[in-house]
C-alpha cells in the first residue's frame, strides 16, 4: 500500500485519539464485565457515638453485563441492628434480582428490558466512564455513573475486597467564564467524580489532555500506521514530553500547540503549565492550588493582555 495511504490512516486514529479524551467514546456495543455499586446510611443513630442505639442500612447493587447484549442485575439490603448490652442483630435481603438486555450508544449505557412496571426506582441510563486500574494502564469501562442518583459503579476486576468498596457521589460545581474586553460574566455547570479536584476534561478548549498523563513517545509508539514523518506532527522534550502537537494535516500551513510544564526544563513534571495556539497567538495558563488541582485558566492575546478567564466557583 502506498505511503499515502499510511499517513491517512494516522490521521484518522490521530482524530479519533483526541476526541475520546474530551468524550471517551466506545466503539464495541456491549462489553463483558461486572459492576458494583455500594453505599449506607442511618435511619436511627450512628456507629460514631459509642454505646447507642443504631441501625445502619448497606444496599449493594451487582449488574453483570455479556458480550451478547444480556445483563443480570442483583440488588441486596444488609440491615445492622445495633443495642447496647444486645448487641448486633443483623437482616440480609434481596430486594431485586432480573435479566434482561442493554444497549451502548457512544459513553451511554441503557438498560432496555427485565425490570417490572413497578421499578420506578430503577434508573436505567449509566454512563461510562474510563479510569486507571492498579497497573497503571488506562481501562475504557472502568466506572458507570448513574445518571440519575449520581453514584458511582465500580468494575469489580479492578477493586478488591468489594465489601470494602463505598461508592462516591458526583458534586455538581460551576465553571465562572469572565470576559474582561466586555466585563461580562457567565457560568457554565458540570459534574466532577473526584472529590480532590474538578474534572479536567470539563474545562474549555485548552485542556486537551489528561493532566496525569500527557501525550509522549511511548502513546505514540502504540499506534498502528506510523508514518515515518512523525516528527513533523510531534515534538519531545528531553523527558520525552509532548512540547508541541500540529493539530492539522497540512504541513506546509499547519497550525499547533505548544506546551509548557511546571518547574525547570531539566525536571519531569509531567502538569501542563500554559498551552499556546499559534493560530490565533492565545495563550491559556493554568492556575493550580497546593495539590495542583486546577483553580483558574487565564487566557491572554497575542499582546499578552488577559482576555478572558474560566474559574471554579468556591
């Protein structure tokens, strides 16, 4: 096959690579994995005052989901009765148990059949979301997110013991967008499933990557159809950070980002630090508080006059 023909399909797996970091996009419609939700709470007293009366109530809910489109969903209530001089009295029940058939469209995941008329607690629509499992290795369907309660499924190939495994809650937090030329000011809501900081891919335009784990040599390595020009679309530092990505095909009017990481030229901090587009001369600068958790992006024009800032409500 011709040269051209590569360099073509780079393209393609190239454009495909950065639209699922904005939106993780699965291409396969079903999956074959187990998931597990897990979360309590106290109808009467509390486990933290010593010597009283509480009972806590545990719900664990386990949904199998198969190559062939089919799902299998358990639902159990663990009951801990606790009085003083009593002791533990403990109740065990399902309170639901079905199959039934599912569906992927993109990062949503449905469930179409097998729940009775009745289920109106039921929510039916997750969506996918991709983590990093204990070897450091990037999973495309590594938590469901109810989009409805907002709590948390976690594969249980990923989490041991399950017992153990409480799930998280998203937090609704709102993006400030100040326009300093108009003196405008708007917001813009997400969710974020990270109780530490907001999640990064939420933020506008200038986040194209996960902060955790910029775009290097050893990512590009792993595709296919390498051309072997690929030093013209990316540029390395020393620690094998990507400095500089040609985000269009034409190389002789290519435009491009460039990036900058904190600390010394010599260092492998790997938190991006500011991101220039050489189309329009912007400069975006991200601002992070003690835990590098990102608090502000300051954009500036090509006269590095400060034009527009996006900010996290406090």
């Amino acid at each position: 096959m011709s040269d051209r023909y590569y360099k073509t399909q780079f393209f393609i797996v190239i454009l495909l690579f950065f639209t699922c970091i904005g939106n993780l996009q699965l291409s396969a419609q079903t999956i074959q994995a187990t998931f597990q939700g897990h979360w309590f709470h106290y109808p009467i007293g509390s486990a933290a005052k010593l010597d009283s009366n509480y009972t806590r109530l545990d719900t664990i809910v386990e949904i199998s989901f198969r190559k062939d489109g089919t799902y299998n969903y358990k639902g159990i209530i663990k009951t801990d009765v606790f009085t003083p001089g009593k002791g533990h009295l403990k109740f065990k029940k399902n309170f639901r148990y079905m199959d039934g058939r599912y569906e992927i469209y993109y990062n949503e995941l449905t469930l179409l059949s097998g729940f009775a008329a009745d289920d109106k607690a039921l929510h039916k629509i997750f969506e996918i979301a991709s983590g990093i499992n204990k070897f450091k290795q990037e999973v495309p369907y590594f938590k469901l997110w109810d989009t409805y309660y907002q709590y948390e499924y976690i594969a249980v190939e990923y989490f041991s013991p399950l017992e153990s495994f409480i799930s998280s809650k998203r937090q609704l937090q709102t993006l400030f967008v100040e326009n300093k030329a108009d003196n405008k000011i708007d917001s813009l809501p997400f969710w974020t499933n990270s109780n530490l900081c907001g999640f990064e891919n939420a933020w506008p335009k200038p986040v194209l990557l996960y902060v955790e784990a910029p775009l290097n040599t050893s990512m590009i390595d792993s595709l296919a159809y390498l051309p072997e020009d690929i030093d013209k679309l990316f540029k390395f530092d020393s620690n094998k950070r990507l400095t500089q990505y040609y985000y269009t095909p034409k190389m002789d009017k290519s435009f491009y980002y460039t990036f900058t990481y904190l600390g010394d030229a010599s260092e492998k901090n790997i938190i991006i630090h500011s991101i220039k587009d050489s189309k329009d001369q912007m400069d975006y600068v991200f601002v992070r508080d003690d835990k590098n958790c990102l608090q502000k992006i300051e954009q500036y024009n090509v006269e590095h006059q400060l034009v527009m800032v996006y900010s996290l409500a406090k």
